[in-house]
C-alpha cells in the first residue's frame, strides 16, 4: 500500500477506535444513570436515546474500526496474525462487538422500565467490559509489545 493510502486508513482507524471509546463510554454514563435514578420517565429516556447511539455511532464505527484494522494488518509488516499484540487487538474488537450483539439490549430495558436491579447492572457490566476491552486494545496499540506469535 503507498505510504499515503497507509496514512490515510490509519488515521481511518484511530479516529474510529478512538470514538468507538467515547461512545461506549457515553453508553455507560446513561445506563448508570437509568440503573440509579428513581425517575422512571427519566431512565425511560435514557434507555430510549441508547439505541440512536449504538446505531449511528456503536456499529458504524466497529465496523470501521475493525475493517481499516485488517487492511492494516494485512497490508504491513506488523500482519494480522505475526504478532500477540495484533491478533489481541482483533481478537478484543470482535469481543466488544460479540458482547453488544449478544448482551447489551437497550431497547428491551426501555421496553420494561420495572426490571430487577440485577438486570440494570448486568447491562452496566456488558458496557463496562467493553470499556476494558477497548482499553486494553489501545494500550496494546501504543506499547506494540515486540513477542511475535510466528
């Protein structure tokens, strides 16, 4: 790939792992918030407004994330599956778009406002691991720890 097409697709795929961070901590923030007010109207919207961000901005930028992330890997030295730091940071994208697929269900919180609370923080915890997921993932993006897998 031309050092400037490069450039470009990584700059592609910072801005979206960067923003995929923001808006999964954003999700966070308003789950937390339904999950301890007493408001029902006010964790109504909460859980309303979660849907707008996971599909204007959660599956947009996954994807985004996790197709400028292959090209770079196939495309450079570093390869998908040459190094543990690589293969980590796609094993962890897939995580985090497996566990918003599979676990996190805004819409049926909004749907049964009276949930149990252990349901509120499950919904918390999915969003929580996925912060840590994400994070790892960056780290891994900035210490680029050298043990190759091959």
């Amino acid at each position: 790939m031309r050092p400037r097409i490069r450039k470009t697709v990584m700059v592609i795929h910072v801005i979206a792992s960067v923003a995929l961070v923001g808006e999964v901590w954003g999700l966070v923030v308003l789950n937390t918030a339904a999950a301890l007010t007493k408001d029902a109207g006010l964790a109504h919207a909460a859980y309303r407004l979660m849907p707008a961000l996971v599909f204007a901005g959660g599956i947009p930028l996954s994807l985004i994330a996790l197709i400028s992330g292959i090209t770079l890997g196939l495309t450079s030295h570093w390869g998908l599956f040459r190094y543990y730091w690589v293969a980590a940071k796609l094993v962890l994208l897939v995580a985090v778009i497996c566990v918003g697929m599979f676990l996190f269900d805004p819409e049926g919180m909004a749907a049964a406002i009276v949930l149990p609370a252990s349901r509120q923080w499950g919904q918390v915890a999915a969003l929580g691991t996925q912060i840590a997921m994400l994070v790892t993932a960056t780290t891994l993006s900035v210490l680029k720890p050298r043990r190759r897998l091959r």
